[in-house]
C-alpha cells in the first residue's frame, strides 16, 4: 500500500513514520504533501530521497488534488501537522483513508485554531489533570471522525507549554507508526 504523509511543520511524526516503514515490503511511504515552503518537513523528505507534493490552498480547496494522489495510486493518507481543513472532494475520495493526529484528548481541546501551544496552553489553563493524543478519522469538520486510538500522560502542577509538548510529542513518536500499521493490515 502506498501511503501519503501530509506534514507543513517540522515533520518529527513523519520521520518517526518513514523510519517505521523503510523496510517494510508491504506498506510504502511515497509521498509528502506540504503547504508551507521552508517547512523543517521538506528537509527530511529531501533526506529521504522522497517526493514531495507542495501545494496552493486555492487548489487544495478546489480539487483536493485528488487527481495528482490517485496518478501517484496513493490508497492512504496521514495527516502529521498539516493544519488546514481537508476538503470534501478529498474526504469522498479517501472515505475512511485518511487519518490525523491530534495533541490532546478530543473531543475536547479541539476544532479550528486548536493546534501547536494553544492547545497546550488551553489544557493547562483549565488545569486539567491529564492530556493525551488522540489519532482518529478525518472528515470534512476539524478534528471531528471517529477516534481510533487516545494515549494519556500526566499534567503536572509545573508543567509548561514546553514540558507537556515534549510529553505529547514522546506519545506521539511512540504510537502514530504503529496505529497506521495496525489498521493498514486490518484493511488487507
Ligand atoms: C503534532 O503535535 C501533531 O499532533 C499536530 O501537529 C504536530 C506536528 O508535529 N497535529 P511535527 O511536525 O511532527 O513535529
């Protein structure tokens, strides 16, 4: 299966996931799709001798390069930090092919400009005891399909938007991987 990684950002999942996958006869990272020039993502995809797809927003929006994804016989898409809204002519053509990581524990501390710190920050604003990732389907509504999977962590009295983004990174890097290979095999 040919799996595309959507990433605009620093792209530490979508290294964590072409490393899980290098090997891997069955499941083929072949595509990076970035909206932002100069994203720390389109160096590791360079690394990695892998192509990469950067897009205009009109576009996305208009076409969701369905066309461009299907030439390439992408059957999959994971979301890593790509931030904008994915559109219907994209969730129609991937229906239950696409899948995003959130950094919190949806439903709550989600929904548009719910991403980065300011989830972070909400989180501790609220003093919530635990956060957590939470990987679920992606639909045409922000952060809204059906969850596949959630992994909790502590939320300390101290803890900064930096000490719990390092927690939910950590969970991110350890589960995102192994999430997209569990369900890649259970749709053989
Ligand atoms: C992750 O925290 C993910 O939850 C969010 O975007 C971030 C991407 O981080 N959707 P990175 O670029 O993979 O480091």
């Amino acid at each position: 299966k040919h799996v595309a990684i959507f990433a605009s950002g620093t792209g530490s999942n979508a290294q964590k996931i072409i490393d899980h996958f290098k090997y891997s006869e069955k499941i083929k990272i072949s595509l990076i799709v970035c909206n932002k020039a100069g994203a720390g993502v389109l160096k590791i995809a360079a690394n990695e001798n892998m192509p990469v797809l950067l897009i205009e927003k009109q576009w996305f929006r208009l076409t969701g390069y369905v066309s461009e994804l299907k030439k390439q016989h992408i059957d999959f898409i994971v979301l890593a930090g790509f931030l904008w809204k994915i559109p219907p002519v994209l969730t129609e053509a991937f229906e239950n092919r696409i899948i995003n990581i959130h950094p919190a524990l949806l439903p709550d501390y989600g929904g548009k400009g719910m991403y980065g710190s300011a989830v972070h920050a909400a989180v501790l604003a609220a003093k919530e005891k635990q956060s957590g990732i939470t990987i679920h389907f992606v639909d045409e509504k922000y952060d809204h399909g059906k969850i596949i999977f959630q992994s909790t962590c502590p939320v300390d009295e101290n803890d900064t938007v930096e000490s719990l983004s390092k927690k939910i990174h950590e969970l991110e890097h350890r589960f995102y991987a192994k999430q997209i290979e569990k369900l890649l095999e259970a749709g053989e």
